[in-house]
C-alpha cells in the first residue's frame, strides 16, 4: 500500500487517542500499513510482565474513526477487547 505521510500520521493520531480513552498505565503501538488495511500493535503492561497484542483494521475503518462515530466505536470496542489484560489507570 502506498502511503503519504500525512495517512500514516493520521492512523497513528487515531490510535492514540483510542488508546488515550482506554486509560492504559504504560503503554507503546505501533501502526503498521499492509496491502489491505492497517496492522495495530499494542504492548502494554499487564499485571507482572509486559504484553503483546496486534489487531487489523481496514483501511476505511481506520480513515474513517475520525468523523465517524460508529467506525469510531467499533475500533474502540476491537481495541478494548485485546487490551482487556493491560494494566489500567486510577
């Protein structure tokens, strides 16, 4: 998939502030283009090591969580079931 800088910043942009809603403790990710979509990793701390967690998303999901608040809930409702075992704020 050919991506400009400024797709890739604005996956990256919506993936943090999905992850910012989920209040995660530590944290780090990763958005990653494939020829069909867009690979997220998360690694995030669970409750005595760190963890590993990945989930695809296409690209029209991804492009569109920002204006569109049903994409938008979905991919929070995708993300929040793989960071279910993530260490969570107060």
């Amino acid at each position: 998939m050919l991506l400009s800088i400024s797709e890739l910043a604005l996956a990256r942009e919506t993936v943090q502030s999905l992850l910012d809603e989920l209040d995660l403790t530590t944290y780090q990710f990763e958005v990653e283009p494939r020829a069909d979509g867009w690979t997220i990793l998360v690694e995030c701390q669970a409750d005595d090591a760190w963890q590993v967690t990945q989930i695809n998303a296409s690209k029209a999901m991804l492009c569109n969580a920002q204006a569109d608040s049903d994409a938008r809930q979905a991919l929070l409702a995708e993300l929040t079931k793989t960071v279910a075992d993530c260490s969570r704020g107060c």
